[in-house]
C-alpha cells in the first residue's frame, strides 16, 4: 500500500482524492489545503510541513505559480510526486524543480492525463507504425464556452489564459503523437469578455520530423469541438464524440477521436474511408494515472517526467508570450 497524500482541495485536487481513496494499492495519508473547511470528512493539514506521518508519495494539486515551491518542499520531504500540468508557472522554476529532484534522488509524474488514454496511445502507434504514412500536418480545434462564473472573483479574470490551461493539453499531446515542435508563430483574437486576458488564437507549428500543424482555439464561443467534448473525458463538459483533430500523411489520412482513417493514392480517385476501431478505455485516464504513479515510487519509467514536460510548458511559455499584445503581427519564434 502506498500512502499518498494530496495537496490542493480544488476541482482536480477533490478527483485525485476520490480516486486515491477509491485505488486498492493506495492509503490517503490526507489533504493538505490552507482551507481547512474542505473535506473535513479526510485527515486534515492546512499545509505540507504540518504532516508527520510516513508520505510514500504526494499529488500537487495546488495553483500552477505554487507548483516548483511545492514540489521543492516535497523533494526535501523525500516524497515521490505527481504534479498537475503545467508543471510549472514559468520555465525557469520548472528547471529549478528539476535540479531538486535530481539532488535528492526523487521520481516524478506530470499531470498530462490525457495520454493515459487508449485512444490517444493507439494513435501515437498507429502514426509511428506508418499507418498513414509520413505524416504531413495536423490541424486542431478546441472552441468552448467557459460560463462567465469560471472567471468571476479569481486568478483567472485576468490571468486565466486557455493557452496554458487548455492547450497545454493539445501541445503535450501532439508532442507526445507526433513528435518534438520547433517552431511556433502565434495570432491573437478579440478579448470578448472585457478582460485583458487572451480568449482566442491562431497557431502555426512546425516539427522537426519535418510535418507542420496548427491549432485554432477559444474559450467564448459555444462548440462541439474539443478534446474533453469529443472524448467525454471530463464530467463537467458536455460530450459531442465530434473529432477536434485531423492528421493527414503520405498514404493517407486520421481524425481523432473517432480514428476514422481514410486510405488513398493521389487526386485521380476519392480517398476511402477504411474499417478501424478505436480503442476504449479500461480504467479513466485519472485511474490509469494514479496506477502508474503507484509504479513510478516503485522505481519504473515515468511516461512524462519534469524533464518532459518543461518542453511542453516552453512551448506554451513562447505562445504565451507572442500572444501578449493584442491585434500584432508576430514573427516566428524558435522555441
């Protein structure tokens, strides 16, 4: 049994804790949040240094600008951790949470859950075993409306970017099926809301597997376009199994995450879609996560460590700051 303690009693705080309560290799050693109301039915710390019971490994769920402190203090506390994505509010203190990590001989996990789906790992074989060929571009749609009580009275009136909220997602995952990007040029859209903050955007991606991509994206306007829509992966976003990315290749081409694939030869006659099933999930994503981190603390390979997701969260760090000021032209940037 592995006793694990979760820090942060927010929205994914209270899922991690539902799932370690719930996982029959794991002890909840308790919560450890400032708000000492949430969850009093759980041991309870207002902080980490208040824990004196033995901790195997801790899940950081706090706010992002919290999450290299917190992951320092756990290091020094020689507790193998899980943090939440972005793994870091600035590349800098990512580094600096890695440098820890290696002094004291600590494991870690990123909280990129989404490629503990089945679906998302079947694709990533499927382009590597050529089943479209080279890959060619990949272009991406995530458009939601977040309701405006999202944004009311917190960090995100202003600082609440979906660039690194949500598309650190989609860039972590076309990372992870594609390979490593290299270059990013970014066009910002209109604030909507009244707020200085980015809403919408335009990206363009190169890779250095040569394939190039883009990724359009929007939290103010109503779709069904998405990754949590098309997969249904989240409880509190409406499920419409639409595809919200289209990968095309030298043979052929796939939308996710339906994996329709269509088959063809050149413009002389109509590609044809081809019979294939997608995979399905036999625990959530969440689940899966947490079974893989009880085998991280026991020394095996982490699916994404520190070290891997500092490059998603450079990539999203150089999109952030191209999108900075409104209504600009933005030269390309080597990420």
């Amino acid at each position: 049994m592995k006793r694990i303690l979760v820090v942060g009693g927010g929205l994914i705080g209270f899922r991690h804790l539902q799932a370690v309560q719930a996982h029959a290799g794991c002890k909840l050693v308790g919560l450890a949040d400032p708000d000492m109301s949430i969850q009093s039915d759980v041991p309870r710390f207002a902080k980490m240094g208040d824990v004196m019971m033995p901790v195997d490994g801790v899940i950081i769920a706090t706010p992002t600008h919290l999450h290299a402190s917190h992951g320092i203090e756990a290091a020094e506390r020689g507790w193998h951790m899980l943090i939440e994505k972005p793994v870091a509010e600035k590349l800098e203190s990512a580094k600096k949470l890695e440098t820890a990590l290696r002094s004291k001989n600590i494991r870690s996990l990123v909280g990129h859950h989404r490629r503990y789906h089945a679906v998302v790992q079947q694709l990533k074989a499927c382009l590597q075993d050529g089943l479209i060929g080279e890959v060619v571009n990949v272009s991406v749609l995530w458009a939601m409306r977040k309701p405006d009580v999202y944004f009311e009275g917190n960090w995100r009136t202003d600082g609440g970017s979906p660039v690194m909220i949500n598309l650190v997602h989609d860039i972590d995952i076309l990372r992870f099926v594609i390979g490593e990007i290299t270059q990013t040029v970014a066009l910002r859209g209109r604030s909507l809301r009244g707020s200085t903050r980015v809403e919408s955007g335009a990206v363009a991606l190169a890779f250095e597997n040569g394939a190039v991509g883009t990724i359009s994206f929007a939290d103010t306007t109503p779709s069904p376009w998405g990754f949590e829509a098309g997969t249904g992966e989240n409880p509190n976003i409406g499920t419409t199994k639409q595809d919200m990315m289209w990968i095309t290749g030298t043979k052929g081409a796939i939308s996710f995450p339906s994996m329709t694939v269509w088959k063809g030869t050149d413009w002389g006659s109509s590609a044809k879609p081809i019979t294939f099933e997608p995979a399905q999930n036999m625990r959530t994503p969440l689940e899966a996560q947490l079974d893989h981190f009880v085998d991280v603390i026991n020394g095996d390979e982490p699916l994404i460590d520190v070290a891997d997701a500092a490059s998603t969260l450079a990539i999203a760090q150089e999109l952030e700051n191209q999108l900075a000021t409104p209504n600009s032209n933005k030269a390309t940037k080597s990420v």
